[in-house]
C-alpha cells in the first residue's frame, strides 16, 4: 500500500485525558478515535491489526474443530428472565424496548442464546460433543469507560462455547480451547498467565482467566516465582503463619471505647495487638438473610470469597440505618454475643484458634475484653474469606506471593448444567434417560487484546509490533520523492516483498522527521529506508527495538527479511 493513500490521522500530543500508554498511542498513530464515551471507531491501521488477530483466532479454533457461526446482536429479555441474568447482570446491560413495549437488550454476552439454539436442539448423547464460536460485538454500559480499549461500552469478542454429555466431555473440550487459546496469545506476541478466576455473573464453579501483566493493569494477580501458583487477587489463597497464644480462657468484661473507629486506633486504645481483635461486619445476602461475618482484626474481607462460600447471588454490607435497625447498635460496636438478630454467623479460619478477644459488645461505645468462641459466642460456618497479602505464603509451595497489575485478555468456565438446567435443555443419555446438557463458555476480548499487546510492546518513540499482528510487516520509507533511483528502488522492493509480505511504502513529500515519527507509530517489524546509498546498492534497516539502523546492501536483504519475518 502506497501511503499517500493511507488514512493515518497522526497527532504530535495525545489528548490529556488519555492515560493508559497504549490509548495515548493508538490515538496518536491514527489507530481508532472515539466517537463517544467507550465507543470507538477502528481507522484502517487499527483495523489492519484485528483483522489479523481474528484470522490467528479462526485458524486456531480450526484445529480443533470449532466451526464459526454469528448470533444476533439485539436480544429478547425472555431468555434472561428465563436464566435468571435479566436483573442479577446488574446496570451495565444495555436495555430497551420496541414499538411494542416488548424488553430487549444488547448482548454482553451470549450463554442464554446459545442454550435456546444450541443446546436445547441436542437430543441425545451422540450428538455431543460439540463446540461453536463467533467473533461479534458486545455491548456493556460501563458506569466509568476509561483506559481506551480497556474498559469501553462496544467492543469486539470471541466467545465460543462448548456442549457435552459428560463431564469427561467437557473437561476435554476445556482442555483444547485453553491450549487453542494460549497458541493465540503466543502468535499475537502477548504474554499471558492463567490464573485461577472468579466465574461472576456467568454461573458455573470453575474458570480460568488469562491475565497478560501490564502497568496500567486494572487486575491484580498473585504468582510465586516458580509459576507453581497464580490466581486473580479475588480468588488467591495464602497461608496464615500467625500462631496465636495458647492460654486459659479469662473472665468476659465490658470495656469502654469511645471514638475508635478504626481497628488500628482500637488496638492502640486497648493496648491490644490487632491479632487479639475480631472485626464483626454485618451482610446483606440477597437481599433478604443477615449474615454476621467475623476476621481476625489484622485481615480484610474478601467479598467474592464470601459470596462462594454463602452461594450467595448478591451481598452487601449493611448500612448506617440498617445496622442501627437490626442490631440496635451503630458501626464499630457490633459483636457475635448474643447476637440473636443474626441468621447465621459466618468466620474466616483465622479466627478459629483465637482465646480471650476484643469483640463488639453490642452496645455503643464499648467492647467485650476476653470473648471466648464456644463459650460466649458460636460460629455457624467457618473458610477462607480474607484478602491474601503479598508477601504470605502460597498454598502450594509456600513461596511468597508477588503481586503484578494485570489486564484480563480471556477468561474461559466450565458452566457445567448452570444455563441448561434453568432452561430445560435435556438430551438423553446411553440408557434413554433425560439429563440436562453441560456446557462450557469461552472468550477472548479481542479489542481489548489490542491495548495489552501495546502495553507490552511499547518503545521510546513507538511500537514494535508482534510480526503476525502488524499492520504492516515492512514498511519502506522514500527519503526524495524526487529522486528518480530511489523511487525505482523503492518501487522495486515494494514488488518484490508485496506477493509475500504486506508493504507499506511510504512514497508522501515530507520532511524525513515526520516520515520517521510516523514510521515509529507504525511500527513495522522491518524498515526500510532508501537514502543517500541508493546508486552504491545499500538502504539502511531498522527494527522498532533497534537504537541505531543498521546498513545492508540490497542482495542481502532478502536473506535479513527472511530470517526476521519468515
């Protein structure tokens, strides 16, 4: 392609609420431009890239016989009424109703579609197991869109999803679309950890996420140095080495604590260390049951683990007005004695061992000093309900967990019988018995993939673009347009390599500053630059990475092409 004919929209300076380096670049390359907020259009260098990536996604689901198919867009509220997703997706589906008052929305994702087509319309075990993919747009009304393609209202996935008569069935096929999917972050240049996940919205008990580690990150996964253990911060366990003291059960007494409002200040008032205190936080679980949950006072909540450990569908921590309403008592005096006003009493394991602690009194302005578990209050339930701290040990190698920011690129789940149960999707099995049909889901942010292969990709003045994923793989650059050697040579070249590579030649009259400040932005794993050598056969190279560019006679160019390209 010549570039006079390309439209490359360049800016000097990214807009300055551009914050994430890859956004700041891909605004500035001529790589998309937002039409509103979280929505974007894809200019022909941004494009150029997620054609290639979508060809890379459709070569590997073909090797492992997942055929592509396309659903629609615009989707009726009947199926997400049915599968219960219609009010537990929260805000962030976008909804609206026709001409004739009937609710639709646009589809964030399509299990519900896929159970009513697919599944419902699989008879009997013989037909399974299969799979299908599509790759379409998805719509999410984020509350904040930031970070460019991270976190945008209208953007393009991969989802594909998986049918099985049994779970051997489908342990195979989550197998074969996590290596079809490692093999695409491969070729697209991007590095990626998979980790354990929290399945969220989408039902089932099992997923995994691949998180491609990135500064701008909006996740947080936990790792060991070996690699032996990675989980998203919301599932990571680690192991407590706290070993509290062993002692005699002492005499409960109220003690006065006015004004401490936090458990640091509390300490310090009762010349405690925060390991003597149980913080006592009251839930709302699905809008309907009390839930007190107790934390060895050093600790945090987890929330997601809790919402695990309850099945819960939602929760939340009580208000001002609903503690005060159901406990008689304001923030920071709540307590597990006597708390009748509870249906269940929930603990983290850190509070098992403890003897003679600092415990909401229920009544404000004062703890109970030496509360004793079995003696002055009881525990329904006990599990892993804390935050996991860097630096703690991993649960399988006991090495300490470092944390790195990270961008979710794709997250795949074992579904299991989550949708088809709820929407009677049953096939019978060997002996003619009905059973419903398990499912898998699969998907890959394609847009998305685009900002984290630029985080990791990024140079001093540019990109260095991954070779399958370039927009362009050489990218010769004319420095006279009115030198008649050079443009023969470089017309020359752009034959030659054209039949097997895609060439950009850059053939405008411009000054060579902006030509090499465009050449950086586009980031072409080779350039080639015709000069001053022309007549002796010689054109400089350069790769992204490179300081300097290197001199090569035009005979042995062919053989540097090769070897960099392939």
């Amino acid at each position: 392609m010549r570039q006079s004919f390309l439209f490359m929209p360049t800016l000097k300076e990214a807009p300055s609420d551009a914050v994430a380096a890859s956004h700041k670049l891909m605004l500035r390359g001529g790589y998309v431009r937002q039409v509103t907020a979280g929505v974007y259009a894809y200019l022909p260098l941004g494009f150029r890239v997620l054609v290639k990536v979508q060809q890379i996604m459709r070569e590997e689901m073909a090797k492992i016989n997942v055929p592509e198919m396309i659903m629609p867009e615009l989707l009726p509220a009947t199926l997400w009424e049915e599968s219960g997703r219609w009010q537990k997706y929260g805000p962030e589906m976008f909804k609206l109703k026709d001409r004739h008052d009937r609710q639709s929305m646009l589809g964030p994702t399509h299990e519900e579609t896929f159970t009513e087509i697919v599944a419902k319309g699989l008879k009997s075990y013989k037909q399974m197991p299969i799979a299908l993919y599509q790759i379409q747009n998805k719509f999410r009304d984020e509350n904040r869109p930031r970070f460019g393609l991270l976190r945008t209202r209208e953007f393009i996935m991969l989802d594909a999803y998986s049918f099985a008569a049994t779970t051997a069935q489908l342990d195979q096929q989550f197998d074969d679309e996590k290596q079809a999917f490692e093999a695409i972050f491969q070729r697209c240049g991007v590095k990626v950890v998979p980790v354990i996940a929290d399945s969220g919205t989408m039902g089932g008990k099992n997923s995994t996420e691949f998180q491609a580690p990135a500064a701008i990150g909006e996740d947080t996964i936990a790792t060991n140095e070996t690699g032996t253990y990675s989980a998203n911060l919301e599932m990571a366990v680690s192991l407590d080495t706290f070993t509290p003291d062993q002692e005699a059960a002492a005499e409960l007494s109220e003690v006065a604590s006015p004004e401490q409002e936090t458990i640091a200040e509390l300490a310090d008032f009762l010349q405690v260390p925060e390991t003597r205190i149980v913080k006592s936080v009251l839930y709302i679980v699905n809008e309907a049951e009390h839930v007190l949950v107790l934390i060895r006072g050093d600790k945090q909540i987890n929330e997601v683990k809790l919402t695990h450990l309850l099945d819960a569908d939602a929760l939340r921590t009580a208000t001002d007005a609903e503690l005060e309403a159901i406990t008689g008592v304001h923030k920071g005096s709540v307590g597990p004695v006597k708390a009748d006003w509870a249906d269940q009493i929930i603990a983290d394991d850190t509070v098992k061992d403890l003897t003679n602690v600092v415990v909401g009194a229920g009544k404000d302005g004062y703890q109970y000093k030496n509360a004793n578990l079995n003696r002055d209050f009881q525990v329904d339930h006990y599990g892993d309900i804390r935050v996991a701290n860097e630096g703690e040990p991993d649960p399988v190698d006991h090495l300490p967990l470092q944390f790195t920011t990270s961008i979710e690129v794709g997250h795949i789940f074992k579904l299991g019988t989550y949708y088809t149960k709820t929407m009677g999707a049953d096939f019978l099995d060997q002996n003619g018995k009905a059973q419903p049909v398990i499912m898998g889901s699969y998907g890959i942010g394609v847009t998305r993939l685009l900002s984290a292969v630029m985080e990791q990709h990024l140079t001093k003045f540019g990109i260095a673009w991954p070779k399958e994923i370039a927009p362009f793989a050489i990218h010769i650059v004319q420095m006279k347009m009115k030198d008649d050697k050079q443009t023969e040579l470089a017309q020359a070249l752009e034959q030659k390599y054209g039949a097997r590579y895609d060439v950009l030649y850059d053939d405008r009259n411009e000054r060579a500053g902006v030509k090499f400040a465009d050449a950086d932005l586009v980031g072409a794993p080779i350039r080639i630059t015709i000069g001053k050598k022309t007549a002796e056969g010689v054109v400089e190279v350069k790769r992204p990475t490179d300081e300097r560019a290197v001199e090569v006679t035009t005979s042995e160019l062919a053989a540097l092409i090769n070897k960099e390209l392939g």
